[in-house]
C-alpha cells in the first residue's frame, strides 16, 4: 500500500525512532547494513536502520555490479571464499533475487606475454566449475577464432586463446534497495540521510545513539544493541564509541567508467592486468561498464572521487584486449569511485584479503567491513550472531533467509500495457520485476508519467515519482543516479536534474543539499 511520500512520512520515520526502544539499530545502509536489518527484523527483533547519506549511496553502488565466485582469488588460493561465494551466486540467481541478478558469459583472453597462462587458468576454470558443483553453464577453453567468434571486438593480434566460463550480474543500488524494502515490510524502521552523531552509554554498555537528519531533525534511538556497517567510515563510527580504536581497515579506490557500446560487446570480458589484478569489460544496462582500480586511500571517503589519472589507467587496461577506437576518453559518459574496506596491513591493495572483518567493543558495538558484495547474506549473519543472547534470543540459529526479495517474480502489466511500449516494459521488468506494473500504473493517475526524463535514455517520469513515492528518494542524486539509471548513461545534465528537482518540490519530498 502506498503510503504518503516525503517530509511527512520522514517526520513519522523519525518520530518513530525518538519514540520506540529498539532491539538492534543498524547504522549504515549498504548492502550489508540492509541485510542485518532484514535477517534481524525477520527473525522477530525491533530494528532501527539509518544511514548518513542514501540506502546503498557509497561502496554498495559503486561496484563492479558483479555477482561471482571470484576467479582470480583462486590464485590467492582463497578457496573457502570461492566456495562460498559461488553458492550464493546460486541462491541469488535462483530464489533471493533471480530480477535483478542474471546470468553473464565471460571471456578471459590471453596474450603473448600476458601475467596468466591458458594451461594454468584451464585448470583454475575447471576447479572454479568444480567448486560451484557443475553443470552451472559452459566451461571450456577456446582456440582464437573461436574466441573472436564468441567477441568479435576482441583485439587478435598476440591472442592465443580464451577461457570461456559463466558468472553473473547484478544491479547493485537495486539490490541494496531491495533488502531495505524488505527489511521495512518486516517492520523494521528506516531512514536515509540521517546520521549518526554519537553514542550513550549506561553500565559501560551502549544504550542509545543520537541521529542528525539531513533536513535538521535531531532524535535519541534508545536500543539494546547497534551494528556498524557503515563501510568506508566503519571506523569513524567506531570512534563515536571508543575515541581511542585502533583502525580496523584500510581503504582501497576502484573507479569505473561507463561507455555506448554493449551492442558492439555481448560477451563480458576479465582482462589480466598482472599476477594479482583483473579488469572488466561488461555490457551492462546497454552501455559498456569498465574497471576497475586498486589503490589504496587515506583521504575523506565522502570525497573519494575518479580522477583523469584513473581514467586513463582504466581505459589503458581495457586496452589490453579492446580496440583503441572504442575507448577514447571523449566516450566515456560517466565515471564513479567507491572504496573498499579492507583488513590492515602491510603491502598492496589488491593482494588483501577480501574477507570481512568483525570487532566487537568493550560496550558492545558490533562493527563488521569489508568482504564481497556476493557474500552479503553471510557477512550480515555473521554479524548478528555476535550479538549478546539477551538480544538475539538464547538458543536462536540465524541462517542466512531464501525469502524472495521484493520484486521477485513476472511483472504484471494491464492488459493494454498502459500505453507503454514494449521496450519501455521490459525496461521497467528488469529493474522492478515482479513490481514493474506498480510503476507502470502512475500512468494512469499522473499525466505525462511515461514521457522520458531524457530522450537519449529509457527511464520515464514514473519512475522518478514512484522513487520518490514509495523508496525514499528525497535529492536529485537519490534519483538520478541510483533510483533509475540516468546518470550512469551520462544523462544527469543540469537540465535533468531541473526537472527531477521541480518533481521532489511538488511531492513535498525535496531535502536540503547534502554538505
């Protein structure tokens, strides 16, 4: 049922948090977050979940948008995380989220000189095929022209061969939305742009936290227990509850680029960079998706940003095995950075661990950071199970739940499609899925709810009011650059962004911007 959008259902939000004691609040709204509050709130706990800026605004949208085993830690010889990893790309292919994660050929190529050779990854492909039980799509090595058969845009000359295998992909700022959606239909009270501005204490035990809003609300969430998974500030987090934590991760940039290009390639390649690394080349959404880098960050994560420099280190690796024509500079429509958490140490950023990590305070702050985003639905137990058995109920097992995500399923569309166009339906199915004719429905009560907020791309200003209506979109970045797809396709012009401005007024839903 819909429910009345903007600055009045944010005061009820936070009415409700001043006025509620809670069980667990959860402080970070990625994919992690999203998914402790979900497991919590379904297994019976009364949760709280804030975020500082947008559901799934920093790490959980800025990923290579892949759900996979991680074929190049089988070098690392990270096996129990391909393993893991690998089975949950199955339960979120085929029950969770089979809507917004799809299956995705690949191609790894390999050149004279290269840092991979063919007999060695033949190997690894049959032991990652092995690891995911088969008989989860093709597996085979490919002479060159078979692989310039299979990507024609494959650069030949020095090709030897190919390793063709199967992984999937994901819409990453979806996904995450979807675990927040599911989490509130599971009572669970959620809020974005609210921050958390510190801690209190009773008995040496963490008791409550203050919550700053965007728009200048301040409340105090009374709560039995918090878990810290805000990402990139997992430590600053940390410090709120003891000043003197020593850091728990280090921070790694990975920046990618979106082009025009996924009619000219359908077959997703991993490019070996050196012994360690892999870049992507994916068709994703219509575009050509690329990156990404691993280098490690010390400055304000909220100011991690893509430089030229890292433009070009992109455009130059997807080089190795794409055209130069394809990949000038002048074609790139967007660029990103998100950060990774990743353990302290010693050594270079791309040789880290990609487990996750978990610390637990002297008061009881769960803090937990890093791992992969295809692993979520572990990391998120995981963390649950390290909370006192006061809250979490003695004797209780949580184990990571099958539930279809919201959306799951075939969309249904009136019979006569609400005039949309059949392009525009399938646009709708594979962002929605099973909830596509909700947003088609604005067309009957909105005028002008199909018109497109941008010729040259597909999203259309139901969209926008059904983001704004029903997932909590309150700024003009909240929409355009994770409700629909806008501003990856280089679209998010000021002229768009006007338009998407006036739409937010007019529902009372426009917050302040963000500082």
């Amino acid at each position: 049922m819909t429910v009345s959008s903007g600055k009045e259902r944010r005061a009820r939000t936070l009415e409700r948090l001043g006025g509620e004691s809670f069980d667990l609040l959860v402080v970070g709204a990625g994919i992690v977050g999203s998914r402790v509050a979900y497991e919590a709130a379904r297994n019976g706990l009364r949760v709280a979940l804030v975020d500082a800026g947008d559901f799934g605004g920093a790490t959980s949208s800025a990923s290579s948008k892949l759900i996979h085993g991680g074929l190049r830690y089988l070098r690392l010889l990270q096996l129990g995380l391909v393993r893991e990893a690998l089975a949950e790309r199955r339960a979120l292919l085929t029950r969770v989220a089979p809507h917004l994660v799809r299956r995705q050929p690949f191609l790894l190529p390999f050149y004279r000189g290269g840092p991979w050779h063919p007999v060695t990854v033949g190997a690894g492909l049959l032991l990652y095929a092995g690891l995911a039980g088969f008989g989860q799509g093709p597996v085979r090595m490919l002479g060159p022209g078979r692989a310039r058969a299979s990507a024609p845009l494959l650069r030949q000359d020095g090709l030897r061969a190919a390793g063709l295998f199967e992984d999937a992909q994901t819409d990453d700022a979806r996904l995450c939305l979807a675990t927040v959606t599911a989490a509130a239909e599971a009572g669970a009270a959620v809020l974005n742009h609210a921050a958390v501005t510190a801690f209190h204490h009773a008995r040496s035990a963490l008791r409550a936290a203050a919550v700053h809003s965007l728009e200048g609300a301040e409340v105090t969430v009374a709560c039995r227990a918090v878990v810290n998974a805000a990402g990139p500030w997992v430590d600053q987090v940390r410090r709120l509850d003891e000043p003197d934590a020593s850091p728990l991760v280090r921070l790694s940039k990975g920046i990618h680029l979106t082009l025009p290009g996924e009619e000219e390639l359908r077959t997703a390649l991993i490019i070996p960079v050196d012994r360690t690394r892999v870049s992507f080349a994916i068709p994703w959404q219509g575009l050509l998706l690329l990156g990404t880098t691993d280098t490690a960050y010390e400055g304000d994560p909220g100011r991690v940003e893509a430089t030229a420099e890292d433009v070009g280190t992109v455009l130059g690796e997807a080089g190795l095995a794409l055209p130069a024509a394809m990949l000038q500079p002048g074609r790139v429509r967007f660029r990103f950075a998100g950060l990774r958490a990743l353990p302290t140490g010693e050594g270079e950023t791309a040789q880290a661990s990609r487990e996750h990590r978990i610390a637990v305070s002297r008061t009881g702050l769960v803090s937990v950071a890093g791992g992969k985003l295809t692993t979520h639905r572990l990391i998120a137990v995981d963390a649950l199970r390290r909370l006192p058995p006061a809250v979490l109920g003695r004797g209780r097992s949580i184990r990571p739940d099958d539930t279809p995500l919201p959306g799951a399923g075939t969309p249904v569309f009136p019979p006569d499609g609400a005039g949309a166009d059949p392009e525009l339906r399938a646009h709708l199915a594979r962002i929605y899925g099973a909830r596509a004719g909700a947003v088609l429905a604005y067309a009957e009560r909105e005028p002008g709810a199909l018109e497109r907020i941008h010729p040259q791309g597909p999203d259309v200003l139901a969209q926008a009011a059904y983001a704004i209506d029903e997932e909590w979109a309150g700024t003009v970045e909240d929409l355009a650059r994770r409700r629909t797809t806008l501003s990856l396709r280089g679209l998010g012009g000021e002229e768009v962004r006007a338009r998407l401005q006036a739409l937010l007024v007019s529902k009372g839903a426009d917050l302040p911007q963000p500082s």
